[in-house]
C-alpha cells in the first residue's frame, strides 16, 4: 500500500515538471471538459428517450389493440348476426322444414354477401341437414334424417341450379358434431376451437347458435365456418417492429396471428405464457437469451372469456428509435468536437505564437541584439500591449546603446552574472 502511494507521488511530480506547449495543454482541457460534458449528455439522453419510446410504444399498444379488437368484431359478428337472425326465422312451434327453397336461398345469398364465411349450415333434430358452401360455384346439400338420402345443388352467379348428386346415402349426423353440441347444450353463441376445414384445407372456427322452438326446447342448430386467412392478413399488416408477434387466441388454441410458423418454439411458448396469464397483463419475458415486452388484453363481450388478444415485442427493438436516435447523437457530437478541437487548437496558436515570439525576442534582447523589432499584431489585448511594451523596452535599449557602447554595457552584464555565480559559490 505504501509503495503503491509512493509511485502515484512520483508519478504525479514527475507529470507537474513537465512542460506543455499551450495548444496542446488547451487542446486537451477541451477535450477533457467535452468529453465529460458529453458522457453526461448520452447518458440522459438515452434514459430519457428510452423513457420516452416505453410511452410511446404502451400507448402504440393500446391503440394496436383497440383497432385488432374493433377489426375482429367487423370480421367475426356478422355470423353471430346471422346465425341469431336465421334462428328467429326458422324458430317455430312445429317442425323444421329444410327442404324449403327460400331456406336455401337465404343460405347461398349469405355466402354471397359474406366472403369470410366458408359453410353456413342448419342441423335439427331428427338428423335433417342443410348446407351451402363457398366455391368457384354454389354448393347446396341437403340429407333426409330418416333415409340418409343426400342430395348436392350446385348453383351458377346467375342462380341456375344443376343436381349434382342425388339419392346417395350419407353417414353424416349434424347431432353429433361438436358445433351441434355445443350450442345445444349452452343454449347461447357457441365457439369451436380453430380447425382445418374439411372442404377448403384452411384453419378456421365456426359458431353456432341454438334454434328453439316455442315451448323453449331446443329444435335445432344454425352454424357458420369462418375462414381466418384475412384476419391474419390484416394481422400481418400492423407494423410495430420487425420480429414483434401478434396473435388472437381461444386458450391454447391460436384463431390468428402475424407469424407464418405457428410451430416455432418461441411461439409456443408466448401462446403458453399468454393462456396462464392474466387478462390486461404486462411484464418482461425472456427466451433463447433475449428480452421481450409482453401484452395481454381482453376482446369484447361478443366472444368467449378464453379469447384473448396478446402482443410481444423485442425490448432491444422497442427502443430502437431511442438507440438510433443516441446513434444520431453521438455522430453530431463527435463531429462538434472535431470542429471545437480545430478552432480551439487554431486559437491556441493563434496565442502562443506570438508569446513565443516575445520569448524569441526577450532571448536576443539578453544578447543585444536590437536591430529587428516585433510585428505587433496579435488579437489578443493582453498579448498585444505585451509586444508594445517590449518593443517599446527595446526601443529605449537601443537610444540608451547611443550614448555607452553596447560592449561595455554587455561586459557589466556578463561581469555581472560571473559576480553572482561567484558569490553563490563563496556561500556554498
């Protein structure tokens, strides 16, 4: 410890003996103060702007959520409306008749009208069935309860009707499919799981809604197939940064989202962590060694509890803008401190070349050379009276040399010094 302290103190007397040309000394002191200055500035800065993007982004995601939200309802609740409309239509005292024309009418011009929807369909009781799908043309099928008969109309833009099918024997029961069973047995909206449509190869969900007779018994079932493809196109549409997921999911079960590999890990584990989450949630996450923000929040009324709408966003990509930002920042400043640095060292010299000068000058006046005065130009006040004043000294010098020649005032000079050396010696 005490050597240690010994070698700082011999370090710091020996750095205090040394000599510095001006500019450099200054130069360096600028430096030092910028330097300081600027670390202050960065680190403020970034904290503050990071701040800043954090607002920016949760209000960002409010406003994200609002728009997937209100988009959602726009998509999804026509095919309540109809189910709950068909089912008040068909609702009756007596028995469901689906062979009627206006009933299979009235399913193919909602397919028209709805794009979203892939099948639209009526079950009942007694094992009845009647659908009508999406296609480059209609589909209408009808099976008989009792005789399993099944029969398929295919229907032009222009409504001409062509039997495709006819008296072939189906094993297809409406009552046993989940949709069926589901409505019936919560007597409300009921919401399957998403699945891949037999008929189109593409993942959706399907709805469905209980038809009730008068005496509040349960008659038969209304169901609508929604294809997901154009919500998970507008999903992909919502630019918050590169790698950020958004996604809409019924428990474990994702309904949409904008990522196309569904079975990535990283996936899997956000729509875990979003199915044992809480509603309304925001907390950090971290997988694979990297930091991520993570969002929940609740749907409307309109769809199941267990449906919820999830957001996760990177952190080093949410504060991105705050990093490119910095990045501006310091460029700017490096830039300001080379501009600084050159006007500081510039003026610098602009100082100490005429105090070199004066030094230069004050040597050859030690000598008598006092021919040659100095230029007295200098900006600086100080600097300037100081060359005045010197040349004024060496003027007087000069007059004075007129009347005793310089070789005797020189040799008292030098007598001089010889005199004082030897006095210090005699001391010693």
């Amino acid at each position: 410890m005490f050597k240690s302290s010994r070698k700082c103190t011999e370090i710091y007397m020996s750095f205090k003996q040394k000599k510095f040309y001006f500019p450099v000394l200054v130069g360096f002191l600028f430096f030092l103060i910028f330097l300081i200055s600027f670390s202050i500035l960065i680190f403020f800065s970034y904290h503050h702007n990071t701040k800043i993007m954090s607002s920016l982004t949760s209000k960002l995601t409010k406003s994200v959520s609002a728009s997937v939200v209100n988009k959602t309802e726009i998509y999804l609740k026509p095919a309540i409306l109809f189910s709950q409309v068909t089912s008040k239509i068909v609702s009756t005292g007596e028995s469901i008749n689906l062979k009627e024309e206006m009933l299979r009418a009235l399913l193919i011009e909602t397919l028209r009208k709805n794009s979203q929807f892939s099948n639209v369909y009526i079950g009942i009781e007694d094992g009845s069935f009647l659908m009508a799908s999406q296609g480059d043309l209609m589909n209408a099928k009808y099976i008989d309860g009792k005789n399993k008969k099944e029969h398929i109309i295919q229907v032009d833009s222009e409504g001409v009707q062509t039997i495709i099918k006819k008296d072939n024997v189906s094993k297809y029961d409406p009552r046993g499919r989940p949709w069926y069973k589901g409505a019936k047995k919560s007597k409300g909206i009921f919401w399957t799981p998403p699945y891949i449509f037999f008929t189109s190869q593409k993942k959706g969900i399907t709805v469905s809604v209980p038809i009730f007779r008068k005496d509040n018994t349960v008659a038969g079932v209304i169901g609508v197939d929604l294809l997901l493809d154009k919500l998970e196109e507008f999903l992909k549409t919502i630019d918050i940064s590169p790698h950020t997921v958004i996604a809409i999911q019924s428990g474990e079960h994702l309904l949409s989202s904008n990522v196309e590999d569904e079975e990535n890990e990283f996936i899997k584990a956000f729509i875990h962590e979003a199915h044992v989450g809480a509603k309304g949630m925001k907390k950090d996450l971290s997988f694979d060694k990297n930091e991520y923000v993570f969002q929940q929040t609740p749907l409307s009324d309109l769809f199941p509890e267990s449906w919820r709408y999830s957001l996760i966003i990177p952190k080093k990509e949410l504060i991105r803008e705050a990093v490119e930002l910095n990045k501006t920042l310091i460029i700017i400043s490096f830039f300001i401190l080379g501009v600084g640095l050159v006007l500081i060292v510039i003026n610098a010299y602009s100082i100490s070349r005429p105090l070199r000068e004066v030094s230069d000058q004050l040597e050859k006046i030690s000598h008598f050379e006092l021919e040659k005065l100095i230029t007295e130009n200098s900006q600086v006040e100080e600097v300037f009276q100081l060359q005045k004043s010197l040349n004024t000294m060496q003027k007087t010098l000069n007059s004075f040399s007129h009347y005793i020649p310089q070789k005797v005032v020189k040799s008292l000079v030098e007598r001089k010094r010889e005199d004082k050396i030897e006095e210090e010696d005699k001391k010693k």
